[in-house]
C-alpha cells in the first residue's frame, strides 16, 4: 500500500495520515517531521530550510526529493508507506513516480479545506521548540507553557502568524491544484472534505483506501 496525502496546510494531513499508518502497519513518513528534526538538530539542512519556512515559502524541491527518497530507500518501506507533504510540486511527484517504477502511488487523497477554516486552524496552532509537534490552543490550558508529550517549551511559530499563513497558503494553492489534476489524469485522486468532523474524515479516507486494487 504506497499512498500520498494531499492538502494544504491545516487540512489535517498529517493526523489522520498517521493514525492509518498505525491502523494499516505501513511506515508514516512525513516532510514536516523531518524538517522539524533537522532544525532541532541544528543541521546544514535544518538550517537551510528555516530560512524558507520562516517566510513561508516552499523548501526548494532538490532539498526535499533527496530527503524523501532517502527515507522511501530503508527497510521498513518495503511493505508500504503513507506520504505526508510529499509531494508538494509536480517536479516532485515525477520525480517519486520515477523512483518507483513499476510500483507506483496505489492511492492519493486529497483532503479539501476552505481558506478561510485553515487560517483560523493554523493561527489558532502552538508548537513544541523540542519536539515539533503541533497543538490547537484550544486543546491546552490557557497557561500552558509546556509540552503535553516531552516537557518542552511552547510557543507560536512564525509560519504560524495569520499573516504569514495567508502567504503560505496563496504559495500551496496553484501546487496542489496542480498536483490534484496531474494525479486526477491517472485516476488516483479520491477528494475528501476535510471540515467534517474528524472520525467522519477517516471514515472516507478508509473507504477510499479499501477501493484500491
């Protein structure tokens, strides 16, 4: 089972491809964590990308294709894998199409959010500096300074300011409309909409995954 989610930022890609990684046993590989390592290790590449998340532009493609098919290359790949925020540009889903030949994407779902909803999601967002992971503030106390799953120090970051996400999201927009018709042409894309209650959004994305084959 080889799948990529697709969606702009706050369509909660990244929550519910990983609760089907762990419901369909395969490897959860996600850009975002992988940025998010390296920019707490402090890495030439956490360094570089920091410099494009910060203003909320795209990591340039060679950066991340490298990174990604690096990570699609190891063992645990083997018997499938669900991608999250890969890929982002056509340059990149060509480039993943060529990298698995003839095992190809079995599946893309496209998550569907309106603008207005995801800026309200994502200005609405916290984040561990240790970890990376993201949090809704209406999920945390309203004095939470703390990380709820490492300790961590919380804070708002800067890709995370209502200004900032309305760039991000006029950047994403023509890319994933792009990749949605490049993936539409070859009868892959399954749309779902992604301001329905979360368990309703998984059911779909089941259903949709059960068709495939």
């Amino acid at each position: 089972m080889r799948l990529v989610f697709l969606g702009l930022a706050g369509a909660g890609k990244g929550t519910q491809a990983k609760t089907l990684s762990e419901k369909l046993g395969v490897a959860f590989i996600s850009s975002g964590d992988m940025f998010r390592h390296h920019l707490a290790q402090g890495t030439e590449l956490g360094k570089l990308a920091k410099g494009y998340m910060d203003k909320g532009e795209m990591v340039p493609d060679e950066v991340t294709i490298r990174m990604i098919l690096d990570r699609i290359n190891q063992g645990d790949c083997q018997k499938g894998f669900i991608l999250d925020g890969f890929p982002r540009t056509l340059n990149q889903a060509k480039a993943l199409e060529r990298a698995l030949g003839d095992a190809p994407v079995d599946r893309v779902l496209y998550i569907k959010v309106g603008e207005e909803e995801l800026v309200r999601r994502l200005a609405g967002r916290i984040s561990c500096r240790t970890c990376g992971t993201p949090y809704a503030q209406q999920m945390l106390a309203d004095d939470a300074k703390q990380c709820p799953r490492c300790g961590g120090e919380l804070y708002q970051r800067a890709d995370d300011q209502p200004e900032v996400v309305r760039r991000r999201l006029q950047v994403q927009w023509p890319e994933v409309q792009g990749l949605a018709d490049f993936y539409g042409r070859q009868r892959k894309l399954v749309e779902i909409d992604g301001e329905r209650p979360v368990e309703q959004v998984e059911e779909e994305l089941v259903k949709a995954i059960d068709r495939v084959g």
